[in-house]
C-alpha cells in the first residue's frame, strides 16, 4: 500500500515522500517500514507501543491511534508530524 511521509521523516527514506509498504494491521504496516528504513518506527512510536503524541497517522483520512487497526492493500496511508507551538 502507499504510505506518505512526513517531511521530518523523510531522512529515512532517502527524501520519498511516499512509499511502498505492507500488512495486514497498522503494527504490521510499521514493523515492514521498519525493515525497509531502519529507525523509522522509533520516531512513530513510544515506549509504550503506542503512537507518539506529536505524530498522527491517517488511513483513508480516517485518523489512526491502535496499532491493531486492520488495513487492507489498497490502502493510502498517511504519517504526519502535528504541529505544535503557540
């Protein structure tokens, strides 16, 4: 499935603004991310296997916060970084 990355992200992968990935939950997504752009998946998630909080990940423009949210391969899905400041 396509994947859009955010530009802070993007030093993992070689500047691409989009990807290719695969799985079955957004877990999955991550962990293929992870073999493809090694240290990715630690600026997405904490400690805690969950989604940092300045991070929002969207599928379909549905936003994502579990892990175990199932995707499918035609699947668009979007990593962004929020913005945050005053």
């Amino acid at each position: 499935m396509k994947v859009w990355i955010a530009q802070p992200l993007r030093s993992y992968t070689q500047q691409k603004s989009h990807v290719e990935a695969a799985g079955a939950t957004l877990r999955e997504l991550l962990a293929d991310l992870e073999r493809q752009f090694p240290g990715i998946r630690f600026r997405m998630i904490d400690e805690q296997d969950r989604v940092r909080r300045h991070m929002r990940v969207f599928a379909n423009g549905a936003p994502v916060e579990d892990l175990a949210t199932p995707l499918a391969p035609g699947d668009e899905v979007h990593i962004l970084q929020a913005l945050t400041g005053g």
